[in-house]
C-alpha cells in the first residue's frame, strides 16, 4: 500500500512509482499536486491541466475499465480515460467525464495511429464536474448523465463513466442509473461492489442517492415505509445499512442487468 511506502518522501519520477498499483500510484501523483510538487514537463498553474497530465503520463499501464453491465456500461478512473487504445478497443462511444480532467478525446484530440486503426471510433462526451465532497452537488447531474447513457443505449453504443479514481463521482453516477432502472439503493450498491470493489460513494453522495431513491418510488406511486432499516447520521458523516437478511423485504435480490 502507498502508505507503508511513506509517500511524503517519494517524488515524480521516482523509480519507487514503478513497483506501486496504478490507482497507488495515481494518488501519489494527486497528493503531490496538492502539497505544490511541481509536475515534469508541466509548466501550467491549472489543477485541470496538471492532473490530465498526470493520468496521460500514466495511461500506459491503466488498467481496463470495469464492465458494470455487459457490452454496456463501464466504469473507471481518469487514467484508463486517457488510454485511447483500450477505450477504442472496447467500443466505447459515449463518455461521462466527471473528473477533474479534460475530455482526453475530443474531435481534435483522438492520436493519430488510433484513427487510423479505428476510423470510426470518435466518442461523444459529458462533461461533468463536482468536487468529490460530502457538501458536493452532484444530485443535480444524475438527469443529464441518465439521458446521456439512454441516448448511447439507443444508439447501440458503450458507455464509460469516470471520475479521477473511480471510487466514489463516477460510481455515484452508475448507482443513480442503476437506481433509474428499477433497482434499489442495496440491490444497485452490492452489484456495483462486486463488480469494482473499491467503490466508495461519500457520505454525501450516498444521502443523495437515498433521496433520489425516495423521489423515484415516489414517482411510481411506490408507498415509502422504511422496511429496509437504514439509519443515518449525515451531519456527522456516519452511515450505515443494516438490511435484516430474515426480512423478504430487505433481501437483496441479485440478477442479470440487461439494457432496456
């Protein structure tokens, strides 16, 4: 882990980064931004442009994005966002960027070796952003980016959502779909867990989500009784899930996610 490395001593370019998993090492590279250490080659007081520098230098050894629903819908952080070869690869049409990041791919910016091996891929992109905060108003985007993945649904394109780590915006955005579609809050988060363990929506954007939950049931007419036992303690940013696995109404059913 990158703490027992003790990261405060480790530079840009230090051969330790090597040995360290991508997500690792893109922390270390963020934490660094943070503290001033300046960037190679990066010569730009922008926190936007240094850490879309930071994912392009990385992009090479990024990891593929997570597929949440088959031939679908995907998920990962600001570094596999910037490797064209594996986003073409996999297809992907439509992008979320709810990143500190530039859009990597815009018309302008697809690599030339990558248009000539995929001329037809050239993505459409969302651009998304919100601090990833507990005060973060993220709620305000789950519309546009739910229309946005309907539209590539309807056009029989794949979607990718990111954020800069892939843990907590761009997983709140997949868990808001997946609340569109018909699944509850337990149901949405322990699919998504078990397909990319290291999600983690903050406390404020679950708070969200459970209201955007309660809007949608709301709106089908679904009566609220609170039968799946969540207790909240949101001032305090504590929050907890106990679903009593003896209750019929509170089991998590699991199955097959199709597009609709």
């Amino acid at each position: 882990m990158v703490d027992s490395m003790n990261t405060q001593f480790i530079t840009v370019g230090d051969t330790r980064l090597s040995i360290l998993p991508i997500k690792d090492r893109a922390i270390v590279y963020q934490d660094q931004f943070v503290r001033g250490v300046k960037v190679p080659r990066f010569r730009t007081s922008t926190r936007e442009t240094s850490l879309s520098v930071i994912a392009i230098e990385l992009a090479g050894k990024a990891d593929k994005p997570t597929e949440v629903i088959e031939d679908f819908l995907y998920i990962s952080d600001a570094v596999t966002a910037a490797n064209s070869e594996l986003l073409a690869e996999n297809k992907i049409s439509h992008i979320v960027n709810i990143s500190p990041c530039i859009n990597f791919f815009g018309p302008s910016r697809i690599p030339y070796r990558i248009s000539q091996k995929y001329p037809d891929w050239k993505p459409k992109y969302l651009r998304l952003y919100v601090s990833d905060d507990p005060k973060g108003k993220i709620e305000k985007f789950f519309e546009s980016s739910n229309s946005f993945i309907h539209e590539a649904n309807q056009e029989s394109g794949r979607v990718l959502i990111h954020c800069w780590a892939g843990v907590s915006r761009s997983a709140t955005l997949v868990l808001a779909y997946l609340l569109k579609q018909g699944l509850t809050y337990l149901d949405a988060y322990n699919y998504l867990k078990e397909k990319r363990p290291i999600i983690e929506p903050n406390p404020g954007f679950f708070f969200q989500l459970n209201n955007y939950e309660m809007e949608l049931l709301k709106a089908q007419g679904i009566p609220i009784n609170g039968t799946i036992g969540t207790k909240r303690k949101y001032n305090e940013y504590e929050v907890s899930i106990n679903a009593d696995d003896n209750d019929d109404n509170s089991r998590i059913k699991r199955r097959k996610l199709k597009k609709v």
